[in-house]
C-alpha cells in the first residue's frame, strides 16, 4: 500500500494518493491534474476513482478534469447532486482500489452531503480515516456555509454533533486522520499546524471531541466566533458542483504574453484589474499605476479570493520573470479562470518603455517611532486580523483588518500621513495598494511589520493576552 498526502501550504490543503497492486485513488485533487496523473505512472498504476469529501468552498477541486483524464468514477457521498457524471454513494458502501478497501462515511455538517472516507487494509484493519471538512486536527468544520432557508447554522451543527460521535469517535483510537485542511485556511477556526494525527490523540486535544460534551454545548462553543466567511466560497462550491474550463485552457489564456504597449492597451479596453505578484517591498520601489499587490510568496490565493469578490473579474499579471504559468494555476485553484496575458519582461520593461510609473514609500520601525514622536498628527493603522490586534498591538493605535477594507477604508482619511502596519509586511501592502489604486496618496508603509515594531523597544505596547484566554 501507498498512501501520500500531498499538503499545499498556499492554501493549507490536503490532497491524497492511495495506491494498491496496480490500481489508484485520489483524495480532494488540486484544479492541477500532472502531478496525480504523474504519481499514478510512476507506479504503473491505474486511477481507478477519484472521492470527493465535499462540493469544497475555499478551492476548486481538479474532480472533473482528472476523472477526464484519467478515466476515473467520481465519487460524493449522500446528498450530493453534481452537474457531471459521478457515482453518489450509499452511506456505508465499499469501493475496492487494488487490494485495499475505502468505506463511505456519510457525515453531515459541515455540509449535508459531507463524507468521510474510511481506508482498511486487505486483512480489513481500519487504517486512516479521511474527513475532509468534517474533522481537522484541532478542530471542526465551520458549520455556516451550507445554510438554507429551511437549514440553520445550529442545524448544521447539530447535524455535525451527530455525525462525529456516531460515525467518528466509535473508530479506533489508533486510526489515522487525515483532514483536507490546517491552520491558515478559512473551513474552521482553531486547526493546529499539525496535517494527521491520531483519533486517540484528538479526542483528547480536541475541544469538539470531549466525550461529556452535550449537543448544545458543542453548537454553542463550534459556531462562537466565527468571522463571515469569504466572498468567493459560494462561487467555488458553484464550480465544483458544475463544472469548469480545463484547467489547460485556462493556463494558455492567462499566459499570453503582452508587450507594455499591449498590456496597456489591454487594461483599458477590458477593465481589466493589474495584480502585481511581485515581493511586497520589491512592488513599493515601482509599478504600474493602478495595481494591487498580492505577493505569489506568501498566503496568495486566499487573499485573492478574499479580496476580489468576483471570480469572473479579467485580470492583467505582473510577475517575476518565469513564474507566470504559476501565478495562473494558483489563481486557477481558488476559481480566478479569467486571467487574460502577462506584462512580457515585467516591471523592468514597463519602466524602460517610460510608460508612468508609481511607487508607495516605505519606512522602518525606527522610522516609525520618530515620525509618531514628531508628528501628533500621523495615524497609524494595524491591518492585522481582529484576534492578532486584542493579543497585542500599539497602544491606541486603531485595528482596521485587511479583510474588511471595503467596510473600513471611510475610516482612512486623505489630509493627513496614514502609516499602515501587519505582522511582516506582506498584507499591509495589499492594503496600502489596494488604497493607493482609490485615491489614497497619503499611505507609508511599515516594512516588517509588527515584529520589527516590537523588536525596536521604542513603542508602548498593550500587555500580551494568550489567545487561549481571549
């Protein structure tokens, strides 16, 4: 038996192989198909089916292109109803991928046609259980995002509740869990950095698994807390339940190449948004007038979905030399299809064309410090998430997060120096060139962020609350 997890820190995602005497299965699939279709080569092995725990929200699922491929059944659990072809199985029922067997689990809550998906060995030992949204390490899934008119959130819960003590917690403590997500992702609010664990070990960490919890206790302390989730999840469902573009048609659209002069011509004919995917400092020293930055270097496509509500939106790419096709795929996993060229030569050729150019200006902590000495008018902004900004921040220094710009930005005037601070420097300049695109020409950026404030020992700071207290 092979069993692989395939973890994308980007998306804090986790896609599984399985392989067993020449024939294969795979686990929630990246949009990106080569590297499934590679794996089952190498092992000159078949990709027999292709499961899917959920009509998953955060990322588009490569389902449809690799069944396409590979000649693969898809497979959901109960309720599911896809616009393809793909066998729904029956709570309890058996699939044999070589010598190993995998058994549904049908575990509403999550979503109503969440599953779960048992794998036993040929002797049929229960060896790992993958759940999806069901159960994260340290967690459970958000019970919100599956709400209908005649389905609640304390519904959902509730129905989650059930799924995991009647269908979970009586497996084996020495079972294996392999979720399809941890910490970073937006499908809970609690996972740990750990991707598997075992079943015995959560029952004990995990708070949604202790064993004198009531029904109501759970629904209460699983749906406390939750922040709105972005506004993209409903488009990716949409997609994973209908279909999409081949994920190769969608590469060779957005890898067009376009020279300064097309790539000008371009913006203003289509509308479409610049996304500059440059190194945060790199994008400060110089871009193109009207871009926003989201750096390819760090929590990328999350951000990209979060903060460009409409999947379907064109979109122009600056990029580092060679890592075009790249930007492309991970724009591709979270539904962003609509990618049409990239600026040929990047920035550099832009500036050497002596097209316009913009730049937003950047300082240091210490620089900082002087400037609130000197100046009682400056305002400084913390972008961070709310829990970040209440565990510890800049005394009297207002929390605007970078995830509810649209909601905050009134907040932000325009008469007067505006300096913008996250925790390392990648998201307050999203947030500075977000602001910049609107008007704002007031904005400095703080480079390292809240780390180098507070390495700096020249600011006052509140006391340090441990989120566990919160």
């Amino acid at each position: 038996m092979k069993l692989e997890q395939i973890y994308t820190g980007c998306l804090a995602q986790g896609a599984y192989y399985i392989e067993s005497d020449g024939e294969a299965a795979v686990i929630d699939p990246l949009r990106e198909t080569q590297p499934y279709l590679d794996r089952a080569a190498k092992g000159n092995a078949k990709i027999k089916y292709v499961f899917e725990t959920h009509f998953h929200a955060d990322f588009v699922s490569g389902h449809v292109d690799l069944a396409k491929e590979s000649g693969a059944d898809i497979v959901f659990g109960p309720n599911a109803s896809p616009d393809f072809n793909a066998v729904i199985a029956k709570d309890e029922q058996e699939f044999k991928v070589g010598k190993l067997t995998i058994r549904v689990l049908h575990t509403p809550g999550h979503t109503m046609e969440s599953s779960c998906f048992l794998l036993m060995d040929e002797s049929g030992n229960k060896k790992a259980i993958f759940t999806g949204d069901t159960l994260f390490i340290g967690d459970v899934g958000r019970p919100d995002l599956a709400q209908k008119s005649d389905i609640t959130m304390e519904d959902l819960a509730g129905f989650l509740y059930n799924s995991l003590r009647t269908k979970i917690m009586t497996l084996p403590d020495d079972l294996t869990v392999y979720p399809a997500h941890g910490a970073g992702s937006a499908c809970g609010k609690n996972m740990s950095k750990e991707t598997y664990d075992t079943l015995g070990h959560q029952k004990e960490v995990n708070y949604a698994l202790r064993a004198n919890m009531s029904k109501e206790e759970f629904v209460k302390e699983v749906t406390d807390g939750l922040l709105p989730p972005p506004a993209y999840f409903p488009l990716n469902v949409m997609m994973n339940k209908k279909g999409y573009d081949s994920i190769t048609e969608v590469i060779k659209r957005g890898t067009q190449s376009l020279s300064p002069e097309a790539f000008e011509a371009a913006a203003n004919e289509t509308g479409a948004l610049i996304l500059d995917t440059r190194a945060p400092q790199t994008f400060a020293e110089g871009f193109v007038p009207n871009s926003i930055n989201i750096g390819i270097d760090g929590g990328f496509a999350p951000w990209v979905g979060a903060l460009i509500p409409d999947i379907k939106q064109q979109l122009l790419i600056v990029a580092e030399e060679g890592r075009e096709e790249e930007v492309v795929t991970r724009l591709a996993r979270v539904g962003y299809d609509h990618a049409i060229g990239f600026l040929a030569g990047g920035y550099k050729a832009w500036q050497s064309s002596g097209k316009e150019t913009d730049s937003i200006k950047s300082i240091s902590a210490d620089e900082l410090a002087a400037a609130m000495k000197n100046d009682s008018s400056a305002l400084v902004i913390d972008v961070r998430k709310p829990g970040e900004y209440s565990a510890e921040h800049i005394a009297d220094v207002d929390n605007l997060p970078l995830d509810f710009i649209n909601d905050n930005m009134a907040s932000v005037p325009k008469d007067r120096p505006v300096y913008v601070h996250c925790a390392g420097g990648y998201r307050s300049m999203i947030y500075s060139s977000i602001l910049k695109a609107r008007g704002y020409d007031n904005l400095i950026d703080v480079k390292g962020g809240y780390k180098t404030i507070k390495d700096s020992g020249k600011f006052e700071l509140t006391d340090f609350v441990c989120s566990s207290k919160k």
